[in-house]
C-alpha cells in the first residue's frame, strides 16, 4: 500500500512538472505504473536505492582510446575500421556503449532482483546474484545493435537529417553471453497466461529531459518475446559483464532492437495489462508520413559494414582483399553483392564462417585494380529471408533502422 500510493505521488508529481494531467502522462510513459496490484513489490524500494548510484563521475567507465572509439555524448560509436583482423565476436573492451544517462555503479552483493506484478500468480519472487548464477544456465552468441544505428545516413545520403546521435555503423557489436534465459526466471516467479508485456527496469539514473523526469530506462517487451529466447545475462565473452555492459545483469533480447537489452536491471515487472513508457510510446516508434501505423520498434533489419574507415585509401591498380559484416534480426545472412560503380554491376563477396539470425557473418570482397579516382564501395546484403538492402528508405523523425546501401567512399591515389 505504502509503495502504491509513493508511485502515485511521485507520477502526479512527474506529471504537474511537465504540467500535463497524471493521465496525459500515463498516455505519454512519463509516469511509474500507478495502477492497483502492481507494485507488489516496492519498484523504488529502499534495497533498490542502496545500489543505484544517480551521480557518477562519467557516463562511460572504460577507457575510449580514439582508435577504437568515436565519442557520440554519452555513448561510444565503434570504429569500423578498428575491426579488422578481429574475430567473429568483439571484445568486451571495443564494444560500443550506449546509455541513456550514464554507466552506474552497483554492488552486486547487496543487489537483488525482483520480479513483481498483475501477470505473476503469486507475490513475485526476488533472486540474489548468488541464487541466479546457480539457475541453469545458458549461453548465447548474439549482436546487439542500436536502432539509431546508421541515423547520420539519413542526412548524408539521403538529405533529411534525424535528430539524435549521429551513429555511422559502429552501434553493433556481436558477444558471446551467459546467463539465464528470461523464462526460467518468470516460471520461478510464476507467470500467467495472462501476462502481456514484461518490462525490466534499469538502475541508471532517471531520463530527466526538458524537465521532465521519465524514470529509469525501461521498455516492455511482448511476453512471447520474452519467454521465447531473451536471455538474462551475467557474462559477456566469458567475462563478468563489464560496469558499461549492464552489470551486474543485463536482458540481451536476439534480433530485436539495442533498447529492449535493458542493462542493470534491477526489476521486471509482469503486467496482464499492456504497458507503456516513455521507450515504447515517443522512442523506438517509427514516426513519419511512411508510417501512419507508428509501428513500435522489434526486429532489426538487414546491414552490412566494411571494415574500412569512410574515405580509407586502396592500393593503386593492386588488388585488395576488403573484409566487411553483414546481419539482420531476423535470419542468416543469404548473400551480399559488391558494387563499385554505383549499382551499375554487381559481384558476389565470398561469406566466411559463422552465420544466424541476429548474428553477423563475416565477409571478403577481392577489389581489383584501378586506376587513382574516387570511387564508392556499395555492400548489399540479402537475408535467408529475402529482405535485402534498399537503394533508400523512408524517412522516419528518429532516425530508427536506417537499412539502405551505405555508400562508402574510398580513394586511390
Ligand atoms: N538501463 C539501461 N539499459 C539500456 C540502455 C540504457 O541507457 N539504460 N541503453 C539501451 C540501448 S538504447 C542500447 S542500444 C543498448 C546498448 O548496449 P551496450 O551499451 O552494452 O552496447 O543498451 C540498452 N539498454
Ligand atoms: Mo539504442
């Protein structure tokens, strides 16, 4: 009772801070879930205040060396060009980071996580670090990707520029991840068949933009999705998961859109009601004339990326070996056709090893001899599903899945 009427309060008071009614922003995600029954256990509870740390000293804990990284404000883009000559997954170290607000500290012996709400059939269930590592365990090769990945090609290519991080293709990364799969944990918390939406809350600190705090990152995810192969991971590449990653838990959610990865969960709400945040209602909807229906974000769709920097030199009139990754959320990678003459013919790159949907595939393309000039590589990729890479695609006001042939200029002198 005491949590309820705390979580009231605290959306009233969101709501007049914007100066919307608390329904306004109910309808706009602004508000934490005031709704009767669902705070069975506290969401802003006092073991929940103990390890959230809502002041640290930089959004990123590791070290960004420029060669790997390019800063985009609170997050880091990977170097493509840093790629190369790595192996199927990225090191912990190189992977990109994105986060909302900033990396938070949390100690793993005082944390718990707690599962509560209207799709459980009983009071929840609350698990330590210690009782979830003893679960059985599973483990997952998966990217995870930004949907914001590629947004600056909507300006450079495409002359209609979206707002947000200017990403060029280094939101993605591929991991190995350990952990427990999401509906081990929701069996043991005892979900119904009239859970919905499942919605795990980050313990960064609140999303407080113009204004207006929206609370922690948090984004419901459909319950199928959820109990069908979302993992709760505590390692990645065989490592704890690193601070920036999401320790001292993170959800890796297959083929889906970065956002839904929720990282430092702290708890997860099981709702037989659907849910809304500021995450599943103004980002990670597809906006714009092309999309009247504003589709909620899921699937990632079909990329592909050489391991080359925009403008890198070739050799003149030598053949060079050039390496790339293609992927897609929803299935291997089929083929992926080179041009370098602007679409006009198209060859084949050669696709090596290790292939799946929501993974990449690594490929090499032989770029034979040509005389000095400016010229564009164009990669495209075809999924085993038969999507493939568009010349262009519609605009959308976030700049979400940007999945058009990127024109990547190389020169030789
Ligand atoms: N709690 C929390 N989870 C989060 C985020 C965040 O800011 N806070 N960022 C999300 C987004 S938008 C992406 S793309 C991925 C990025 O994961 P990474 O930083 O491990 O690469 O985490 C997701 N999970
Ligand atoms: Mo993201």
């Amino acid at each position: 009772m005491e949590e309820q009427a705390y979580l009231a309060e605290r959306s009233e008071q969101l709501a007049r801070r914007a100066g919307l009614t608390r329904r306004d922003a109910l309808k706009l995600g602004a508000a934490l879930p005031v709704a009767a029954g669902v705070a069975r256990f506290a969401p802003v509870g006092s073991a929940v205040a103990a390890v959230r740390d809502t002041t640290p000293p930089s959004p990123i804990v590791k070290e960004l060396p420029a060669d790997w990284f390019v800063k985009l404000g609170t997050n880091a883009e990977m170097r493509w060009d840093s790629v190369q000559g790595l192996g199927y997954t990225i090191p912990n170290e190189r992977f990109f980071v994105r986060d909302h607000t900033a990396t938070p500290t949390i100690d793993a012996t005082t944390w718990e996580l707690k599962v509560f709400g209207t799709g459980l059939s009983g009071d929840g269930a609350s698990f330590s670090y210690d009782q979830l590592q003893a679960l059985p365990s599973r483990e997952i090769t998966s990217f995870i990707e930004c949907a914001g990945n590629g947004r600056s090609f909507f300006g450079l290519q495409q002359g209609t520029p979206a707002a947000g991080s200017q990403w060029g293709l280094g939101a993605v990364g591929v991991a190995r991840w350990k952990g427990v799969l999401l509906s081990e944990v929701l069996d043991r918390a005892g979900v119904t068949k009239q859970a919905v939406d499942v919605m795990p809350y980050g313990l960064d600190a609140d999303v407080v933009t113009n204004g207006v705090d929206y609370g922690p990152v948090r984004r419901p995810l459909p319950v199928a999705k959820a109990l069908a192969d979302a993992l709760l991971a505590y390692e990645m590449n065989g490592a704890p998961l690193p601070p920036d990653h999401g320790y001292p838990l993170r959800l890796v959610v297959p083929g889906w859109v970065g956002v839904a990865s929720t990282k430092w969960i702290g708890q997860i709400e099981v709702s037989a009601q659907p849910l809304f945040s500021l995450w599943n209602t103004q980002q990670y909807v597809m906006l714009g004339d092309a999309y009247p229906d504003k589709p909620v974000l899921t699937t990632q769709v079909v990329k592909s990326a050489w391991e080359l920097a925009r403008g890198a030199a070739l050799p003149y009139r030598r053949r060079a070996t050039l390496t790339g990754r293609a992927w897609s959320g929803t299935s291997g990678i089929a083929w992926v056709d080179v041009s370098i003459d602007q679409g006009a013919t198209w060859t084949q790159a050669k696709l090596l090893g290790r292939n799946g949907p929501g993974n990449w595939v690594q490929f090499s393309y032989s770029f034979p001899p040509q005389p000095s000039g400016s010229y564009e590589l164009w990669a495209r990729a075809t999924d085993a599903s038969g999507r493939t890479q568009p010349a262009t695609v519609p605009f959308n006001t976030g700049g979400y899945l940007f999945g058009a042939i990127v024109r990547h200029p190389v020169v030789i002198h």
